[in-house]
C-alpha cells in the first residue's frame, strides 16, 4: 500500500560483483512491474576495502518492465525521461494496484 499510486522508485545499492550479476536486475524489473512505477537504480561500482568489489549497472526500469537506460560496468549517469502518459496507460490496461491486499492480523 505504500507504493500505491508512485510513479518512481529510487534504488540505491552496493550488490557485490558476485549476487549483482545474477540478481541486480531481476529484482529491479520485479519491482517496477509489480508496482506499476519506473526504478531508478544507482548502483555503486568498483573496488573497495578488502577484496570487495561492488556490480556498478545502474538503471532505469519502467513500468513494463523494459530497460529504458542503463550502464555498463564504470563511473557514468544513465538518464531517460519519464513519461507520465505509459504511466497511466500501463495502469489503465492493466490495474494490478487494484488488486492488492495487504493482510496483517488484525
């Protein structure tokens, strides 16, 4: 219910290399369908501290589903408009929102 009617979901996010390349952008594209919102996904990229290194590939995800934009391993700033219109479109044609429940045990 929180999400109910947002039109962007900002992500911030430190994934390793390892758990990014196999979950960063699955669960991205989860949660701009699910939520009928675009995702803005920054990402941190590089080496660090130790051996850590973190996946970087920061995103925009709209509600569809579809990557608008999105950069590879590195430094960068993915840009993409945000267009209100498929917004309302996608919401319209297809009104999971509607569908929510939130339970609790009340």
């Amino acid at each position: 219910k929180a999400f109910n009617g947002v039109d962007l979901i900002v992500v911030p996010a430190a994934f390793t290399e390892e758990t990014g390349l196999v979950h960063w952008e699955t669960l991205l594209t989860s949660r701009a369908i699910e939520n009928l919102s675009y995702v803005l996904a920054a990402a941190q990229w590089g080496e660090h501290y130790g051996d850590r290194r973190t996946y970087g590939h920061s995103m925009i995800i709209n509600p569809w589903g579809e990557r608008v934009n999105a950069l590879p391993s590195g430094n960068g700033v993915a840009i993409a408009e945000i267009d209100l219109e498929l917004i309302t479109e996608i919401r319209e044609n297809f009104p999971a929102l509607l569908h929510r429940k939130i339970l609790s045990d009340n």
